[in-house]
C-alpha cells in the first residue's frame, strides 16, 4: 500500500479521536515534520531532537509534562496500530483500465484504479 494510502488513513483515524488528543497529535507531528524537512540525515535529526527539545516545548504548550505528552503520543500510535490493520483490509482497488482507456489518451500499459476508501 502506498504512503499516500497509509496517511489518508492515518489521518482518518486520527480524526476520529477526541479534540485534545488530535490537537496534540497533529502539533507534535508538525513540528516533527518541520524538522525533517530543514536536516540532512537521521543523525542531525536526532542530535536537533536532543538541543532542541521540541517535546518539551510541545508539552509546555499543551501544558503537561513531557512523560505526559510522550505517553499521550504512545496512546495515539497504539490506538493508530489497533485501527489501521482494518481499515488496510478495508480498501478496495477496483481495476477500471478497461473501461477508462478507451475515453482517455493514457498509456497502453498504464492500470488505471477506483479506489474505495473505509468511511468508518
């Protein structure tokens, strides 16, 4: 399955948690974001992690501590791992390369899919 696929259905049940956690989740994984995007290696990732305290300054945010937030963080990727399981399952990749290439200018070769998404 595609990262593309993994994140829309990430995101999905993360947006069925309650508001807080969502708030938490979503900033933390911003901010972790934001910096893999300005370093060059896992290594300079981590040793920014280790000046910078980005948790801390998360937890400081959100007010609570940073085993707080870490245990918060742990919650939300179980609840993540329990869920995601099913809702992989529940994709269904419908083959309309037939029915398509014949209205569309697409590549021979090219498959061309309708993908079904779990709405709950």
């Amino acid at each position: 399955m595609s990262d593309y696929l993994l994140k829309i259905l990430t995101d999905h049940i993360i947006s069925t948690l309650p508001q807080k956690q969502r708030d938490l989740y979503k900033y933390v994984i911003k901010m972790e974001d934001d910096m893999v995007e300005e370093v060059d290696s896992a290594g300079e990732f981590i040793t920014r992690l280790k000046i910078e305290s980005p948790h801390k300054l998360a937890a400081d945010h959100f007010e609570l501590t940073l085993f707080e937030l870490l245990q918060v963080m742990k919650e939300i990727e179980e609840e993540v791992a329990r869920q995601l399981p099913s809702k992989m399952d529940a994709v269904k990749f419908i083959d309309c390369t037939d029915s398509i290439h014949a209205d569309l200018n697409v590549k021979k070769e090219q498959k061309l899919y309708f993908v079904s998404l779990p709405h709950s």
